[in-house]
C-alpha cells in the first residue's frame, strides 16, 4: 500500500461520517446511498491517482494526502453552508 492511501482513506471516512453520521444540515439532499456511493468512489479514484503520483514524486504525493486531511476538517462545503465535522462535533458536545 502506497504511504499516501492511509491519509486518503482517513479524509473518505471524515467526509463520509460527515454526511452520515452526523447529517447534512441542508434539507432536500440526496439520499444517503448516493452520498456515500459518490465519496466512495471519489475517495477510491483520489487515492488511485496519488498511488501514480507517488512512483514519480513520493513527498509531493503524501504531503498531499495529508493535506486533504486537513482541509476535509476545516473546510466548509455547498457554498460555506455545511459545517466541518469539527464544528458538528463541537457542537454536539457543548449540548
């Protein structure tokens, strides 16, 4: 397994949780197999191509799997109108 599929993986399952385990804050989304159908696939495809850009450039590769990480945490989506799993998280634990 390349170094950079770990971080990948991690921000799929960041975003997949997101929308749902925690739900979308936007009413009228798809429903949940197509969410998770599409972060699945996304996730599998991102990871594909930096296993490629790895055998050419494995810092480069790996710095970037980490910064998906990151941005998948902080980052807010749908127009700045869903919340980061961070902010989902802290507010479930200030209730």
């Amino acid at each position: 397994m390349a170094a950079s599929t770990g971080p990948m993986i991690a921000a799929g399952g960041i975003t997949w949780a997101n929308v749902v385990l925690f739900g979308s804050d936007q009413s009228g989304q798809e429903d949940v197999f197509t969410s998770t159908a599409r972060i699945g696939i996304a996730t599998g495809v991102a990871a594909g191509v930096l296993y490629l850009v790895e055998k050419a450039a494995p810092d480069l590769a790996v710095a970037l799997a980490w910064a998906t990480v990151i941005t998948v945490l902080f980052v807010r989506t749908n127009k700045g109108k869903e919340l980061t799993p961070l902010e989902k998280i802290f507010g479930q634990l200030q209730r």
